[in-house]
C-alpha cells in the first residue's frame, strides 16, 4: 500500500484514540531505527517524543530484534497458572532492580491495567476503599483509571469508579503557594493532610501519583515533596502508590524518578518504558509486606494475558540493552545539555515562556504576551500551535504538542549532536509562534 491508502483505510475502519476521526491527519509510518522513523514516503523524522514517550531505548534495537525473534521458536503462549522460567527470571530481575522491599510482580498488558491492580491491591490489603489521586495527572483509559485522572480526559467518562478525592497538586495552575518551593511543599501537605482528616484517615486506602507528571507537562516534585508525602501518608496508614508508567525506566536520569526524592512508594505501577513498547507488558510491584498479605487472602485479580512469556521475553532484552548500554546514565549525563538547548530558545524567542527538564523528560511552555498570558488555556489550543507542529513535521521532526506546551521526550539512546539537531529544527520552526507574540 502506499501512504494515501494506509492513511485511507486506517480512517475508513479503525478509531483514533481521544479524536474526532475527520480531525486525525495521521503519519504513515512503515519503519523505525534508533531514534528516527520513517514515512510512507521514505522520509525520515527524529522522533522526539518517544513515540508516547514509551520507546525508551530506541527504534527496532538489533540486540532485542534478535531475542524477539528467538523467542518465536520457544513458548508462545502458557495461561497465567502456569510457572514459566521468563516468569521467573523477569520477576526476580525487577525484585533486584526495584529499590527497597518491592519485591513481588503482577504483570499485566499496560499502564492503566498496571495501576487497576495497584488499585485493587491496596483496596484489599488495606480494607479501605477510598483513594486520592490529584488534578494534573493521567492514569490511563479504562473507565476506573479515568476517574484517579484529573485531566480532561476523564470529563467525558464521567461518572465511573467511586471513593475518588481528587486534591490539588503542588504546581498549581493559576492560584498561589508563593515563589519559595519548600513553602509550596509545606502548604501543599498541610492542605492535604486537612482533606484527610475531612474525609477521615481510616476510608482511604491510598493515593496515586505520578512521580513527576507527564503528559500533564512534566511537574518535577518541589524539594521535600515526595518524603513528605510518604511520611504523611504512612502516618495515616495510606498506601503510596507511584505510577511510573511514564516517568519510569530512565527516562529522568534514574531507574525510577521516585528516586529524586529517597523515598520508596508502598506499591510501583510500570509499563512503556519495560519493553519500550515493542510488545504490550506494564506491572505493579508490590512491598513485601503488601505481597505477604496475598500469601494466604486471595488477589482478586486476573487477567488471560497475564505474565506473557513472550512479552516478559521482551522485557529481558529491553533491559539488557537498557542496562549494558548505561542508557539511564545517558538520560542523566544530556539533563544539562537539553536545559542549555532551552535556555537557547528561551533567549532567542519572545514566545518561550519557561521550560523544564529531568534527565531527558522535557517541556517548553508558550506564551502569547509579555504578560506570560499561555499561547493556549488549560484544554485549549491557538492555531499557531497546529501551525508549529505540522511545520516541525515538515522540517523532520515529531514531538507531542498539546495546549500550551510540547516535549522534547526523545529516546534515551540519542546523542548530545542529535540532541542539538532537533533543537535546532525546533528554533527554526518557533518563528511561527513568535509571530503572534504581542510584545
Ligand atoms: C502516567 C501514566 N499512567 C498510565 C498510563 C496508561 O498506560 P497505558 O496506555 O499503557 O494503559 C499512561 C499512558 O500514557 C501514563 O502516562
């Protein structure tokens, strides 16, 4: 086929996620390689969001094309009851890689299964049904996930899953904590702890957060926040449970960014990042002590997917590459090489409002006005935007824009001069939003 009729009948008879169909103008991409793919077209673009910043390793890695490939001549498939030796070996490997006591896996095919099974965990470990999740964050697309989101997302799923509390972040969108960010934190915890006692301690079973909050723009913890947290929540006996479903697997300069702040969460949800996409696989880890609980009181849980050997297969390459590689040591050493490259833009056009970055997990946020008024509000968008990602599209390069935002989320594998090439097509296509700055 070529491009037009890939293209043709994707719209003809499949759906897009979150999109009016007539309002898709996808991308035919036929294949991808290191941190390039390519359309139908030949053309090559640098990828610079990872895909759904998932593909952290990097396109089509020979050393995991070969394992896939060996792993078709081995076990396909074996149902969950099974004990399989990739089970075993994926298992204890995360149980050494995991931080702390989180010892025991679930496996699951994604993100939002990851976290419906934390969520679960903690409802029967604890016998508490309520749980906290805060606005700006997203935990996937099934019905109960939508509701933990705090994004727009979740607006038109409403209402699902009950015992919600949905509380603010410490990276408000328009009121105050002050400019000081261990006030912030301060505040923020005081503001939460209240809400606790409102809803009473001994309802809620745990919260949900994104170690640093990805599509909802990359908010890095403020300093303090996350053992704060931790203590906050343990001295109430509620559960943390960090879902680093993006955030996970290097991407910020660590295995896992709950890292930054020392602390270790009760439970871990992950997915993305474990195989890099190339086959569907997310898990929850959970403490030893949660894990003990299910020793003898059942995990009411299941899925026929569960623990996919071949998916688990993939894993085990991903993480080699990952770890022989030093990715996660790459992500860490190009953190101040990306935040020179945005201060560069921030120098150079009136449209870069502010920006930020840990390891290679970066925004850039735009404004219209000198005021610092964002090019688009929250949920919005400004033409000028769809105008700068198709022209960024043109010049080679895909990334995720949204709102009054787009990242720079590129595989872990890139190099610094890679790096820099894709800045520099996005300093050439910024004009654009510069244009109807009004200075
Ligand atoms: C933080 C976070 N949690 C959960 C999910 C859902 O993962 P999946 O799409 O694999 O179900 C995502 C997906 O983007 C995510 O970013």
């Amino acid at each position: 086929m070529d491009g037009t009729e890939i293209i043709k009948l994707c719209l003809e008879h499949s759906l897009y996620s979150w999109s009016a169909t007539d309002a898709v103008d996808p991308l035919p991409v036929v294949r991808a390689e290191g941190v390039h793919m390519f359309d139908a077209a030949g053309r090559r673009i640098l990828d610079f969001n990872s895909q759904l910043m998932s593909v952290n390793i990097g396109h089509s890695h020979p050393r995991v094309v070969a394992a896939m490939k060996k792993a078709c001549d081995g076990l396909l498939f074996a149902h969950p009851g099974t004990a399989t030796e990739i089970r075993a070996r994926v298992s204890k490997r995360l149980a050494d890689l995991c931080p702390g006591d989180l010892d025991v896996f679930f496996f699951t095919l994604g993100g939002a299964e990851a976290n419906e099974n934390a969520i679960r965990a903690a409802r029967l470990f604890t016998g508490r049904q309520k749980i906290l999740s805060r606005y700006r964050s997203y935990h996937g697309g099934t019905n109960a996930m939508l509701q933990l989101t705090g994004d727009p997302r979740r607006w038109a799923n409403e209402p699902g899953m009950p015992g919600v509390i949905r509380v603010m972040d410490p990276w408000p969108l328009k009121y105050s904590f002050g400019d000081d960010p261990e006030a912030i934190t301060r505040n923020n915890l005081t503001y939460l702890e209240e809400i606790i006692t409102y809803e009473g301690p001994q309802t809620i079973a745990a919260m949900i957060i994104e170690s640093v909050v990805g599509s909802n723009g990359i908010l890095i913890p403020p300093p303090g926040y996350l053992s704060g947290l931790k203590e906050l929540l343990s001295r109430h006996g509620i559960l943390l449970i960090c879902d680093e479903v993006m955030a996970g697997f290097g991407r910020t300069g660590k295995l896992f960014a709950f890292q930054h702040g020392g602390i270790v969460p009760d439970i871990v949800t992950m997915a993305k990042g474990l195989t890099s996409s190339y086959a569907p696989l997310g898990a929850v880890g959970l403490s030893r002590r949660i894990a003990d609980h299910f020793r003898k009181n059942v995990f009411y849980g299941g899925l026929t997917y569960n623990a996919h050997p071949f998916c688990l297969e993939v894993a085990d390459a991903v993480l080699d590459v990952l770890l022989d590689e030093d990715l996660i040591g790459n992500a860490a050493r190009l953190e101040p090489v990306m935040r020179a490259e945005m201060e560069k833009l921030q120098a150079r056009h009136p449209c870069v409002a502010t920006h930020r970055n840990i390891g290679l997990f970066g925004v850039v946020e735009l404004r219209k006005d000198s005021a610092g008024t964002p090019i688009a509000p929250y949920n919005g968008s400004h033409p000028a935007m769809q105008i700068f990602s198709q022209k960024l599209l043109d010049a080679g390069l895909y990334t995720f824009v949204r709102w009054n935002y787009f990242m720079t989320n590129p595989p872990l594998s890139i190099s610094q001069s890679q790096l820099e090439e894709g800045f520099a097509i996005i300093d050439r296509c910024l004009d654009v939003v510069d244009e109807v700055f009004d200075g």
